[in-house]
C-alpha cells in the first residue's frame, strides 16, 4: 500500500490548486461585476459601523472592484495602502511559489533559489514585519486624522 500512500500525496496538493483556482477565479468575477458600494452582497466594515473610523482596510472591496474594471485612480482614493500592497504581495506569492517547485524544474539554478531565499527573509520576516506594521498604524491614523488624506 505506500504506492497508493504517495499517490495520495501527490494528488492533494493538485486538489489544493485546483480549487484554489476555482475560488480565485470567482473572486474576480463577482468584485468584477458586482460594485460594492452598491451591493448589499458584500459586508460592511464592522469597525467602521460601531466607530464611524475607517480601518486600514476600509474601502478595499471597492478598491479591488475599480482595479478589476481599469479604475486605478478610483482604487486608490478607496484605499491607498491596498493598491500600494499589491506589488509587495504579488512578489511574496511569486517567491514562494519559486522556492516550492524549485526541486520540480531542470535547470533551477541554486543561487537564483538562495537569491529567493534572501528576499523572503529580508522582506517578509523579522524587521520587515515591524516596518509593515508601523505603515499599517501610520496609515490608519493619517487615514482618520488628517483631512487631505
């Protein structure tokens, strides 16, 4: 039986894949076509609803929506730091994903594996952490207490 044992192994992580395409696939569809700020589908900030302060992520559902439909000027007036983010996140996702199959593709250079390796750790971990952290509360309270922002 460790045949059918590695064969199950080896079927999960397509699974994982599969369906996290199927939701990503969704996702963009329904921010796509569905507004938000007009639809009682999408939920409301609960922290803005009980404070009448916005949050560090107040307004990113009509961020996301106005970037999927050409809008990027609309998406950053909903949410700055969102459309700041997404290069940062989008890189973290492409390293990762660079550092799982690193062993499945022929000809995958060791350095170019140790170059992701040292970007991961420098952007994504310890101080990193603490300066991405320090942005978030910085923008929280410019977003709130200052007028022009």
């Amino acid at each position: 039986m460790p045949s059918l044992r590695n064969g199950k192994r080896a079927f999960f992580p397509v699974v994982i894949s599969v369906a996290a395409a199927i939701v990503l696939t969704a996702a963009i569809f329904l921010y796509s076509a569905f507004d938000p700020a007009d639809s009682v589908f999408w939920p409301k900030c609960p922290f803005y609803l009980l404070t009448g302060l916005e949050c560090p992520g107040c307004g990113s559902q009509r961020a996301i929506h106005s970037l999927l439909n050409g809008d990027p000027v609309s998406a950053m007036h909903y949410n700055l730091l969102l459309v700041l983010a997404i290069p940062y996140l989008l890189l973290y996702a492409v390293l990762v994903i660079a550092l799982k199959v690193r062993n499945r593709i022929p000809g995958f250079s060791p350095e170019f594996a140790k170059l992701c390796k040292r970007l991961e750790m420098a952007l994504y971990h310890g101080p990193a952490l603490r300066v991405v952290l320090a942005v978030i509360l910085l923008f929280w309270l410019l977003r709130n207490f200052t007028p022009s922002f």
